[in-house]
C-alpha cells in the first residue's frame, strides 16, 4: 500500500490575485511618468508653411516657442491682425527679451548655449512681424532660430 494518495477531483486551484495591486500601481506610475503633458494653449491659427528639406531638432526641451499668427475663434476678441504667443498669453515685440531672459534662468548655465528659438509662424501671417520678432531676438543675442514647418513640396502641397 503507498502511503500517498492522489486527489479524486481535478478542480484547478484559484488563481492568486494577491500582487495584482502591485502590478497596477506599477503600470499606473510608469503611464504618469512616461506621459507628456501638453505645455501650451495655442490661442492663435497657425496653419504651417511646407518645406522640403527639413531637419529634427535632438532635444526640444532646449527649444523656446515663439507662435505668431491671427487670433483662432475662441480668441477673436484680440483681432485680426497676426498677433505674438509667448508661452499661454498674447504679447508685444517688447516683451520677447524678458520671455527669452526668463527662458534661459530657467536651464541650467552650461545648456544656456544650446537654446534655440524656434519660430512657428503662420503661412498667412505679415513678414514684418517676423522680421520684428528677429530684430528683437538679436537685441538679446538669441541668434540660434529655427522656423517649424510641414513636411511637403513648397509648390505642390
């Protein structure tokens, strides 16, 4: 006789849920961590120019924004003229130096060489603006700029 019997039922075992918890809890940090907040309001229509030979910027966390354009409908109130966005707020040419002097405090002193400006302006907007928005950049020697575009043929769209 054997001193070992063999169970007659063949039910399974309940599956264990006890790190399940755990796991969730994991996967909830890594989305919270891993997710990329959008930085700003875009309060005016900026519809990009295409251009054809078009490089990526390595790290977009050394670039400031600059968006000009007309106000979109929510913001109508302001005009209809192409207007300035710094960060969440309409400005002035005047008020570039102070945004980009804000821009550099907030990086490190050794990544301060390596800021660019970058220049997301409309198709439809005024080039004075922009060469407004230039002159005022080389006032506070912000001379690395980029202009964002679509890719796509200049002539065909």
């Amino acid at each position: 006789m054997s001193k070992f019997k063999k169970k007659k039922g063949g039910d399974l075992p309940a599956v264990n849920t006890a790190s399940l918890p755990d796991i969730v809890f994991m996967l909830l940090f890594f989305f919270m961590v891993a997710t990329v907040m959008r930085q700003n309001t875009l309060m005016i229509q900026n519809n990009l120019p295409f251009a054809d030979q078009l490089e990526k910027l390595d790290k977009k966390d050394l670039v400031m924004y600059v968006y000009i354009g007309k106000p979109s409908e929510n913001y109508r109130q302001y005009g209809t003229e192409a207007r300035i966005q710094l960060n969440d707020k309409f400005a002035d040419v005047s008020d570039i130096p102070a945004f980009i002097n804000a821009e550099r405090a907030s990086k490190r002193e050794e990544l301060v060489p390596f800021l660019t400006t970058a220049l997301k302006v409309d198709s439809d907007a005024n080039m004075g603006i922009v060469s407004d928005v230039k002159q005022e950049l080389r006032k506070v020697n912000a001379l690395k700029i980029n202009y964002t575009t679509k890719k796509g043929s200049v002539f065909g769209r």
